[in-house]
C-alpha cells in the first residue's frame, strides 16, 4: 500500500508491503513499511518551526500450534528518528528547540484470540495480548556523565523497556445482551536509574485517543468521561507538569446490544462502567484508585468506512488539577478498540 495525507502544517508519507502467508507453509504474516511525517509551522515571529519523523519496521506473526491453534506470536523491529529545528520538543522538564532523538526497539507479543463468532459482534471467547518493546541499554555499556549530561543529548539515543497488558472477554448473559469484561495495565521503565524512563513512549489516559499531537510515540488510553490525555494538562493523578505517565491501568465493563446484524451494516447499542488512572512511579501506584464513569453508546460498522462510534459519558471523579467531577463528555470514535 501506498499512503499521502497532507494539511496545513502536516504531510506524511509512507509505503508498506504485507505478505499474509509466507512460503506457503502455515499462517505467517510478514509485514514491512518506511512511514516519513513533516511538521511546519510559524512562531510568533514568522519563525519555521520544523519537525521530521521517518520510522521504518519490519515484523512477523506467526500462528501457533501450541498450546491451541488461537495463539499467536509477533516479534519485530523498528527505527525511529526525530529530528526538529526552532520547534519545541519536551525533554523531561525542559523544553529543546533544536536536536534529535533516536529510537530502535525490539517487539515481541504473544496474543491468544478466541473471540467470535462474529469478529464485530463477538458473543463468546476472550482476546488476551501480552507485549514488551524494549531498545539496547546503551548507557550500561558508558561511562557518560549523564546526571550533568544536556537533555538533548542524555536522550539522543532512547533506552526503555515497556510491558503492557491487556483482556477482553465476552459472555452471553441472556438472549442477545453480550458482556464484554476488559482488564489492561502497562509499565514504562529505563534500565539506569539517571535517565529514568524516557519522555518518549510514555502513556497519556483519558477520553478516547482520537486527537493530534502524537509525534513523541505516545500511547493513547482511553478513558470516557474525561477529556482526551487526561494525563496530560489535567492530569489523572501522579503525572508529571510536563505529560504523560510511566504506569496506568484500566478496567470496563459494557453489555452490548445488537440491533442490525446485516451483512451492509452492523449496528449495535451498549452501556458501559469504566475506570482507570495514570501514575508516574511504583510509590504512588495503586491500581484500585480509579477515576470512574458511565454511559451509554452506539456502535455501527460498515465496509466502506469500518467502525463509527458515538458515547455519551459521565465522569464522577475530579482530575488532579480540577476541582469538580469531570461530567458528561460526548466521544466520537472511528476504526478504534476501547
């Protein structure tokens, strides 16, 4: 596949090539893309502010037969270069305008999907996905400075390690009333306690993750009821001023109800209880703290342009920096798993 998108201040390019059964022999999928994003604006002053992305990725998924035919196993690499010019970019809590960072990591997931019968409308099984990327630990093989080391160079080459989590199971309660059960939790590390974990790669909660702004790797976690990156500015609970967190976790319970199962078009109604939260370290973590909501929601797929989604939720919890309860939010979802 070939892909341009270009806007205002934003073009990306990119290129992928997908083998879904290499050498014929069993279901193994290999998958290559090179992926170039261009950022421009103006500063106050009529200032370029540029930033450039390029990240390249090679990955295989295989299926396996052991310990059942539902299980799966992805191993993969990646590099990412981020270079940017007059544009401000957050390194800890400093900001750099000129620089770059580099970022090369290893992908293992072994996942194990047994939801059916319908993949949009499952009435039974479970989706379980367990992952870690990691990068080499280049610090521990120098003898730098790093605690007086520049930001912009402490973090020329990213060093981490992220573990993440995740269940879906769906049971038939009566009739067609479906119960989908989700458990999630991700961690962010590095391996030398003077840099930490990185400013990168770092987990934003909150809303459903359909925003802009994604040029640090971050991951999306959605959370309705609240704003998108919660995490971030508001702030969930112990998240560093300058965003994003090193651990979060996520719990939702949501009976759905099919009302068109048409092959044109699938539409579903559902209710839903959430809650969740981001933490900044291990001392604050505490995994039954959680900012909590409701609410209802409507999903309806369609070929042409996939899974469109609409929620009504009610946020009962006050971020960090608030001091009401989030309230009711309207999410807009489109081709998303929450």
């Amino acid at each position: 596949s070939i892909q341009a998108q270009a806007g205002q201040f934003f073009q990306n390019y990119g290129i992928s090539f997908t083998e879904p059964w290499l050498f014929g022999t069993k279901p193994t999928a290999l998958s290559i893309g090179v992926n170039q994003s261009l950022v421009r604006y103006s500063d106050a002053q009529g200032a370029t502010q540029k930033l450039n992305i390029f990240s390249a990725s090679a990955g295989l998924n295989r299926q396996l037969r052991w310990p059942d035919d539902y299980f799966s196993l992805y191993t993969g690499i990646q590099y990412q270069s981020y270079d940017f010019e007059n544009y401000p970019f957050q390194f800890g809590n400093t900001t750099e305008y000129y620089g770059s960072a580099k970022n090369f990591s290893f992908n293992i997931g072994l996942s194990r999907n047994s939801a059916g019968l319908d993949p949009i409308f499952p009435t039974q099984g479970s989706n379980i996905e367990a992952s870690i990327k990691f990068t080499p630990p280049y610090s521990l093989f120098s003898d730098k400075d790093y605690a007086n080391m520049p930001a912009v160079e402490k973090y020329k080459w990213l060093e981490f390690y992220k573990i993440k989590m995740k269940a879906d199971i769906y049971n038939t309660v009566v009739g067609k009333l479906v119960l989908r059960s989700t458990a999630e939790m991700g961690f962010l590390n590095g391996y030398n306690k003077e840099l930490g974990a990185p400013p990168f790669e770092r987990f934003y909660v909150g809303g459903t993750g359909l925003f802009g702004g994604r040029y640090d790797g971050r991951e999306l976690v959605p959370l309705r009821g609240y704003e998108n990156a919660s995490s971030t500015g508001g702030m969930l609970e112990d998240v560093t001023p300058y965003g994003g967190a090193t651990i979060y976790n996520r719990f939702a319970l949501e009976l759905r109800y099919p009302i068109s199962m048409n092959q044109t078009a699938k539409i579903y109604a559902l209710s839903f209880l959430e809650g969740g939260n981001a933490y900044n370290s291990f001392g604050s973590y505490n995994p039954f703290q959680l900012k909590r909501s409701a609410g209802v929601g409507i999903r309806v797929y369609m070929g042409a342009f996939g899974l469109i989604g609409f929620d009504f939720a009610y946020g009962f919890d006050k971020t960090q920096l608030g001091t009401e309860p989030a309230g009711w939010k309207t999410h807009f979802l489109m081709n998303q798993s929450l």
